[in-house]
C-alpha cells in the first residue's frame, strides 16, 4: 500500500459527492429507511462537522467526519472505505486521525452510531479494537434494534 493521506474536505469536490452517494445507496440497501443515520452532502456541510477525505496517491480510498456536541464530546460519522480497499488498514488510520483531533480540542469522550446487522459487525469490531464501549442510545437517537450506539472515554 503506497502512503495514505488524510485530508480536510470541503465536500466540493466530484470525487468526494460520488462516494458519499456511494456510502448512502449502500446505507439504504441494508438498513430500514427509518434507521439509516448516514448524512448527505449537505447535512456534512454545516460548522460543527469536521471532514476528513483519505487518499492513496490519486484515489479516494475513505473518509470520516466529527461532529461536535457539545464543548466536551464528539460524534463520528461518514466513516466510510471503498470496498475494493478494505483491510488495508485505511478506517483505522481515518479512526486514529478523528481520536487525536478529539484528543486536541479536549473532548472527554468521542461517541458513534452503527448498524447492529452483520454487514456491521467489521466496523463494530474496529471500533472496539481502539477502545470503543457499548453504551445507550446518545444526542437525538432513540433505542432502536438496527443500531448500536459506542462511546470512548478520552
């Protein structure tokens, strides 16, 4: 694998809005409409979400993004990786960038939403790798069977 970048997205870009819509067609092919928590172009565009794109060379390989709550704690989110790209350890490195700028703005905690289905169980296990724990449902989210929600404590 040649060097990842990580880069700070302003979401203009073709590249970047094709695998967005990539991520959320995929979202909608597994999850129940009323359980896909995936955001859109637009609702990434706002001044509390933080986004990152992760390049190898020339090829958009992944993204993630941070949301914050509130002074104190955070939420990830889009944490995507083009399938052809998988296990090479892009999420991770995309995990470890959104945990050291949480750790930067002093965030107490960083907290996510994912799906409870199989299709998840890859990013719920990554998540637990770096020190992620189950928890309740946080923010607006409501319990819901095709959702587990983690937290990790800074």
């Amino acid at each position: 694998m040649s060097q990842l970048q990580i880069r700070d997205d302003d979401l203009t870009g073709q590249a970047i809005a094709a695998f967005l819509q990539a991520h959320l067609d995929e979202m909608y092919e597994i999850t129940p409409p009323e359980s896909v928590h995936a955001l859109d172009l637009d609702s990434l565009r706002v001044p509390e979400i933080t986004f990152w794109s992760v390049w190898e060379g020339n090829v958009l390989v992944g993204c993630g993004a941070l949301k914050e709550l509130d002074t104190i704690s955070g939420e990830i989110k889009s944490m995507r990786t083009d399938k052809v790209h998988r296990g090479k350890g892009i999420a991770s490195a995309m995990l470890k960038h959104i945990i050291q700028t949480a750790k930067q703005r002093n965030y107490t905690s960083l907290n996510l939403e994912t799906g409870s289905m199989a299709e998840f169980a890859p990013a719920r296990a990554l998540y637990t790798r770096h020190g992620f724990e189950y928890r309740g449902p946080f923010g607006d989210y409501v319990a819901d069977p095709n959702s587990v929600f983690m937290i990790k404590r800074l």
